[in-house]
C-alpha cells in the first residue's frame, strides 16, 4: 500500500455516478465540437478534463480527511 489515502479516495470515486447527462442544447454544442475537431481531440480533453478534475477532488478530499482526523484526535 503507497498511499492509503489515495487508495481510499480512488475507491470512492470509482464508485460515484459517472456524470450527468446532457441537456440538448450541451448535446447539440457537443456535437458541432466533435465535427471542428474530431472524436480523438474530443477523447483527449475530456480525459485530460476529467484528471484535472479527480486531482482537485482529491486535494480537498485529502484536506477534509485530515481535518476529520485533528478534530476526532483533538475531541479526546
């Protein structure tokens, strides 16, 4: 085990719903892009999108956990 933290949080997150769906006028901007750019540039931001976003989630899970952790430890 590297990093428990990072394996608890990547247990969650898995775990989550995978999105929301797109209302029709997201779906109708979506499919313009997907012409301009093509499928592959279109795969390539939304992962790229979707990692900057896990990272962020998982800094402020990060902070949340410690915070718990300083409260439970300093309510003893």
């Amino acid at each position: 085990m590297q990093d428990p933290l990072r394996e608890i949080f990547d247990l969650v997150y898995e775990a989550r719903a995978p999105g929301h769906p797109m209302t029709a006028e997201e779906s109708a901007v979506w499919d313009t892009v997907q012409t301009a750019l093509g499928s592959e540039m279109i795969d390539k931001l939304v992962y790229s999108q979707s990692r900057s976003l896990a990272e962020e989630q998982y800094d402020c899970f990060r902070a949340g956990f410690r915070l718990g952790v300083r409260l439970i430890l300093d309510a003893r």
